[in-house]
C-alpha cells in the first residue's frame, strides 16, 4: 500500500504462482509490486478502485435518487481510471534515474523526433536531435551536407557527433539519433554506452504513409510515390535487423499514439524484473497444481483455465 509500493507481504514467488487472482485493494498508484507480480505470472491482479468507483457510485444514486445508464457510468469510471493512471506515471517518472538516458532509433518517420520532443518534455530532459546537431556544426542543411560532401562525409560527423556523446558522459538526455546511425557497428557500441536504446520499429505500409510528401530527406527527394515505397520497403528489410541489434527494447508504433508509447517506454525503464518472464505465460496459465498444460496441437481441444 502507498507508499510502500514496491514492496510486498509475501516474497514467496510459488505463492504468486500458483494464485487464481490478486486483488489489491488500492486506487493510488494504479499498480504496485503485488500485482507486477501476479501478471508476470500471467495470473489476473485486480486494484481497488472498482470497488471505490461502484460503491460510491451506488451511495450517490441512492442519496440523490438518480440513475445513470451503463454507459454514462463506464464513461465516468474510464475517465477516473485514466486520471489515475496518469497521476501513477507523473509519480514514477520521479523515480527515473537520471544517468539513464534514453536512446530512440528507427526509421526515417518513425516519430523519433516527434516522440523524442514528448519524453524530453514529459520528463524534463534536454532533447538531442543528432541531425540538427550536425547541421549546426557545418551551418548546412542534411540536403547539402548530403549533395556537397557526400553521404560517407555525412556518416562520418555522425559518428563523431557520437563519440563527442559517449565520452561526455552526459545525464538526463533523450536522444534521438538519425535512421541511418545504428548501420555502423561501433555507433551501435556507442548508443548502447550512451544511454538505453528504444527501437520505434514501424511497417513500411505505415512509413510511406508519414513520408509520402517528404522532400527533406536526402534519401527520398524527387522520388515519386512508387519509387519512393520501393525504397522505404527494401531499405527496412536491410536495416530492421541492424535495428533490433542496436536496441535495448524494441516497441512498434504502428497505429499507436505518442503518449501510450512513451509509457510504454517508461514502463519498461521502471521494470525491476522479479520472476522470470515467460512467453507461455498468458497463452497457457498455470494450473492449480502449478503446471502448464499445453492442448495438444493436432486435436481440436481448447484450453480452459
Ligand atoms: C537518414 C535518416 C535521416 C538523416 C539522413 C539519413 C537515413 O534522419 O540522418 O537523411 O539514412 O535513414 P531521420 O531518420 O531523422 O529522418
């Protein structure tokens, strides 16, 4: 219970296991070590604040002889859920750790700058876009840097604009580096030393969509729309994997807005793993005798827990 959040009665992991449903009866924060760990396990943890929500619910019906429909009511109760969730963030970005910096790469319109923006602002860090870094060390735009001196000339600032990162040991960053910088494996190196990569992984389908207007990338200018997602398709095969290489955490943005991005993101900066996770977890519960059970997968038998 607040403010002991993170701690819990009973640190027996078989206990957690081996439990049909948490019940935690909290509203503030939203979530606590307790229920983390339950669904780690894969096994349903439930706060408090239905049952706030429902009993006051019925105490202001009775009191002021109203009544509501189901849907006014779940409105009411999403609206509260949602502010509560977001009070439980701005609690949490305060146990952030400072010397964390956090690394956002992926393609050219993946949102690392739009996203980079939210983070910085949300959690008061200094945003450092490598891009407009570079153009302001040279006085020109990434068009002439590229058309002037060439795309290796280019790669190569980037890689010094890095090293200049790496060994500053600078704190409370968010730093967004441009699509093309983790290809060099001793960027990769320095992104990982710099900070905690987060790799904004979208589909091709989604990026022609954010670029098909773009003229500002070297990359894709004067390309039409067909040449254009040709490009975009065959350099995501190459460089997806280099990517995932790069990263610490890989999230994907496709249909995803920024703020639930960025908890994801903060979420995952927060996480102080505790039991092992499993992949099998939520597919295949634990039974009541501890064990999976997995349907076999020639019969048509579906699995009830
Ligand atoms: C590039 C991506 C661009 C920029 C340059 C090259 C790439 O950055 O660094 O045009 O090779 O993918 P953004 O990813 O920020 O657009």
């Amino acid at each position: 219970m607040f403010p002991n959040v993170d701690e819990v009665l009973i640190p027996h992991s078989k206990l957690y296991k081996n439990a049909a449903l948490g019940f935690d009866v909290i509203y503030n924060p939203y979530t606590t070590k307790f229920m983390r760990i339950l669904k780690d396990n894969g096994i349903r943890a439930v706060n408090g604040l239905p049952m706030l929500f429902y009993q006051a619910l019925f105490s202001y019906k009775n009191w002021f002889d109203v009544t509501f429909t189901q849907a006014q009511e779940k409105s009411v109760y999403f609206k509260l859920k949602n502010a509560v969730k977001k009070s439980t963030l701005e609690q949490e970005i305060k146990e952030l750790d400072t010397n964390k910096n956090i690394v956002l790469v992926g393609f050219m319109g993946s949102g690392k700058t739009t996203l980079g923006k939210w983070i910085a602002k949300k959690t008061g860090r200094t945003l450092i876009d490598t891009d407009k870094e570079i153009e302001k060390r040279l006085g020109k735009t990434i068009n002439e840097i590229f058309s002037e001196l060439g795309e290796e000339a280019f790669r190569n600032i980037e890689t010094e604009v890095l090293k200049d990162l790496a060994t500053k040991k600078s704190e409370n960053l968010v730093l967004s580096v441009g699509g093309g910088t983790p290809l060099r494996k001793e960027n990769r190196e320095m992104l990982k030393k710099i900070g905690y990569v987060v790799y904004l992984r979208a589909s091709a389908k989604e990026l022609i969509k954010r670029l098909k207007n773009d003229e500002k990338r070297p990359l894709l200018k004067n390309k039409d729309y067909v040449d254009r997602y040709e490009l975009i398709k065959n350099l995501l095969f190459e460089r997806d994997n280099i990517y995932i290489d790069a990263a610490n955490f890989v999230v994907r943005t496709d249909g995803v807005y920024f703020p639930r991005i960025y908890q994801i993101i903060l979420k995952r900066l927060l996480k102080k793993p505790y039991i092992r996770q499993n992949k099998y977890k939520n597919k295949y519960p634990r039974r009541n005798n501890g064990k999976r059970y997995f349907p076999s997968r020639r019969s048509n038998e579906s699995f009830d827990s």
